[in-house]
C-alpha cells in the first residue's frame, strides 16, 4: 500500500503531471525543465526528486548533465500504470499542448549563454 500512495501523491500534484507529459516527449536535464516551466531550478529539482522516488522517473548522468527520462515501470507496477494511463490522458488539454508544443525550442546550451 505505502508504494501505491507515493506512486498517488506524487503525481497528484499539476506541475509534477506537466513535468512526466514533457518526458514523455524527450529527455530533459533540469535547467530545460525549469525553462519550460518557468520555476527555479531548485523547484524543478524538488519535483523531480519526489519523482524519481516513485518510481516515475529516473536520472542518467551523461558527462556534465544530469537528464531526466520517464522510468521503464521495472521499479513499480504501480508506476507502471499510471505512466502507460498517462500517455492517453491530457494530450488534448491546452496548458500540456502549449507546454509541450514549445519543447523542441529549448535548448540547454543556449539557455547557459543567457
């Protein structure tokens, strides 16, 4: 039961939800998440913490960054669930169109020059 209602809260909350809709369109590393959300990094950093620790999301270190990708379900049939659910719900809604409509335009790299 305690796995099933982190796996729940976690994705109870609309920024953590908008967060997996644009995983589900590319990796990420965490400075593009917080560009795309228009929060702080260490907001971006504290969803994705909750995230990762639901089995919903994991991390891969690749050099310098960190990057962001939704979980294969292996960790929890729970998760599992919810992520393959997820991937039919929402796509029609207008703030996961927009967010993730904008997503292939965010770029680490100029977002460092700034």
């Amino acid at each position: 039961m305690k796995e099933f209602i982190k796996v729940m809260k976690a994705a109870s909350d609309p920024t953590r939800v908008k967060i997996l809709k644009m995983l589900e369109k590319r990796e990420m590393c965490v400075c593009e998440i917080q560009t795309a959300l228009g929060t702080a990094q260490s907001t971006a950093s504290k969803h994705l913490r909750i995230l990762e620790d639901a089995g919903l999301v994991v991390s891969k270190k690749d050099g310098l960054w960190v990057n962001y990708l939704l979980a294969d379900g292996r960790q929890s049939p729970y998760a599992a669930s919810l992520l393959g659910n997820l991937r039919h719900w929402l796509n029609d809604a207008p703030e996961i169109t927009d967010l993730t409509g904008n997503l292939f335009k965010i770029n680490r790299f100029e977002i460092l020059k700034k």
